[in-house]
C-alpha cells in the first residue's frame, strides 16, 4: 500500500481525509488475505474506490481484531496450557 501513496498524491490525499477508523477498514481488508495476487486485487480496488468517494470497503464482516468473535480469522492460542 505504501507504494500506492508514493505513486499518487492524489490517493494520499484521499487518504488522509479518512478517518483513523476508515483507513483502518482498508488495511484490514486489503492484508487478511492470504494471496498476494488477491492482495493486490484489493489494493487496485481501494484505489478505484477511493477515487469514486467510497470511504470504507464494502461486503465484509469488518476487521476481526474490533470483532474476537470472529474467531475463523485468528488462530487463537491458550497461552496457559504451554
């Protein structure tokens, strides 16, 4: 992503204008998976999307760590029975 800032001040200004929480979204969004091709997937996505005003990304359950419920995206471990 840090490479999408350095490309285009644009982007970077857009950026800045989102909220601590909204840029959190995306980076959420765009580093959980686990592909590097699907991650670069959705860093062309939020760029376009960021371009068209949209402020967080769409269809997803949200970032895990605001929601430990969401047990499927951590792989939790007891650390009491080392």
């Amino acid at each position: 992503m840090l490479r999408v800032f350095e490309e285009s001040e644009d982007i970077l200004k857009i950026w800045n204008e989102l909220t601590p929480i909204q840029r959190n979204e995306w980076i959420c969004w765009t580093t959980i998976v686990k592909k590097q091709e699907t991650r670069e997937k959705h860093i062309q996505r939020m760029i376009e999307e960021l371009k068209e005003g949209v402020k967080q990304p769409c269809c997803w359950p949200g970032c895990p760590h605001r929601h430990p419920e969401r047990k499927t995206y951590f792989n939790f471990k007891n650390l009491n029975e080392e």
